[in-house]
C-alpha cells in the first residue's frame, strides 16, 4: 500500500482512437450534444474518479468518422500507459474504439506536436444507393465523375497557400494559411477517394473543398475557374459542403510517436466492390 503522504503518479498518456462519427455531434465536448471527447472524459472519470481534460490532435465535425485519432490526458494511479487502451475499451460505447495507449514525455502534446494530419473522402458513383456503404460515402449520382480532372485541380493546392475560400464561418482560427503536403484522388471501380494531408485544417475545409471538387469532376466549373476561386479568396462561391458522412480523419502524424505503424497509419478499410 503506498503511503498516504507520498504524491499520486502522474503520467502523459496518449491515446490512438477511432470512431464512427454517425451519432456524434463531432470531437469537441459541447452543451447538450453528444461528443467524442466527452464520451471519453466519462469513461476515464469513472476510472480515476476525477474529471480530466482530453486533448485531441484536432476537432472533427458532426458525423465525421476517425479511424486514427490522437489524444492525451494527465493519469494519475497506478494503471501502466500501455493497459489503458484496454481499461477504457470496457467503459467506452461500441461507436468507439481506443487502438493502443503509450507514455508519452510531459512536453509531448496531441494537437501542437503533431506534423501533419490526413484525411479521406470516399465517393460512392453508381446510381442506385447501397446501405452497406451509405454510412462511409457520398452518394454522388447526379452526373459522372472524372477522377483526373478533380487530380488535376488538386496539384496546384500543394505548398502553402491562404485558403479562405473553404474556411467555414464561426472558426477561432486568427488565419487561413494551410500548407498542403499531399493531395490525391484515386479511382477504385465505383468509388473514389480523396485524400488531403496538411499540416493543419480549416473549420469544415475539406467538405467545402470536396463539394467544389465534385463541381470539377463533373465538369459544371472549369480547372482554370476552380483555382481562381481559391486563389482569389472568393469564398462567396463556395456554396455547398460534401456530406459529412464520406470524410474520415485517416491518420496524425508525429516526428516522435511511440506506437507503430500498424496502429495508426492507415486502418480505415477502402470500400470496394466485388465484382464476382
């Protein structure tokens, strides 16, 4: 038994969580709606018997989905880092997943350590809907869609640019500059994917970026129009947002990350049809 007068230990422990966005009001804890992170903050005050904060790489909003969200939160007890995936896991609803729990350095952080963040948005294109990967896609039957053309409106984003254009309204965020490492858009029989890694987000950018590139890959705006929109900040034109429903946060990297790659790097499953 440890001496009453001795501290409590502390510990930084980090969290690889997944999601199924459907019936969550997004990450971020909120009056009234039912979050991510609040589920959470439940689950480890059951455990600790005290409140704490979790601190989430980034926020995702109402009915995106996460296949590798990163968080941390101060522990105090005796429960080893490396157990609280599974501790959690018993307490937590079946819409939520933790992949793995590390010890982190106290100075390590969830949102400010972090180098980049991934995201995928899944196109479904047949025109009859499927109840299997409605929950995981836009269902876009309106007019086919060229997957090169969207490629090719996406190669002019890379390197660091304003991007007010697909910046929602209501964000605390004092700019709009996002350095955008990576962007592609692939093909796989009736779907398509879109994936954009950056070193950080606009409020609800991707959705709004994903909805003008939709207008792109059916050919209703031109590439040239498309890069003067963002380029020029007319975010006036940017009237629609993709649904949430298609986009998921695939992953958050860290120059120092304990876990391995198999836990974070690429767990949401690309949806593909059989064709048998």
């Amino acid at each position: 038994m440890l001496d009453s007068h001795q501290p409590t230990p502390t510990q930084r422990v980090a969290l690889v969580i997944q999601y199924l966005g459907t019936h969550f009001h997004g990450w971020q804890r909120q009056k009234k709606h039912r979050t991510v992170q609040e589920e959470i903050e439940i689950a480890i005050a059951k455990i600790l018997g005290h409140h704490v904060t979790l601190h989430g790489a980034g926020r995702t909003d109402a009915g995106v989905h996460a296949a590798a969200q990163v968080a941390h939160f101060e522990a105090t007890g005796l429960i080893p880092a490396h157990k609280w995936a599974t501790v959690l896991n018993s307490y937590l609803p079946s819409d939520i997943l933790i992949r793995a729990s590390a010890s982190v350095d106290n100075r390590w952080h969830a949102r400010f350590s972090a180098a980049y963040r991934r995201y995928r948005y899944t196109i479904y294109t047949e025109d009859r809907p499927n109840l299997f990967v409605k929950p995981f896609s836009w269902h876009y039957y309106y007019a086919p869609l060229d997957e090169s053309l969207i490629q090719a409106a996406l190669k002019p984003l890379l390197g660091k640019h304003h991007l007010a254009a697909f910046h929602r309204a209501g964000s605390k965020r004092s700019h709009s500059w996002v350095e955008v490492q990576a962007a592609e858009c692939l093909r796989s029989g009736p779907f398509i994917h879109i994936e954009i890694q950056a070193d950080g987000f606009l409020y609800g950018m991707v959705r709004l970026l994903v909805g003008m590139l939709a207008q792109v890959g059916s050919e209703q705006r031109t590439l040239a129009s498309f890069t003067e929109l963002w380029k020029e900040q007319r975010r006036e034109e940017v009237k629609h947002a993709a649904p949430p429903q298609g986009l998921c946060l695939l992953r958050v990297g860290y120059p120092d990350f304990p876990f391995k790659s198999e836990i974070w790097y690429d767990t949401q499953p690309k949806l593909v049809m059989s064709q048998c």
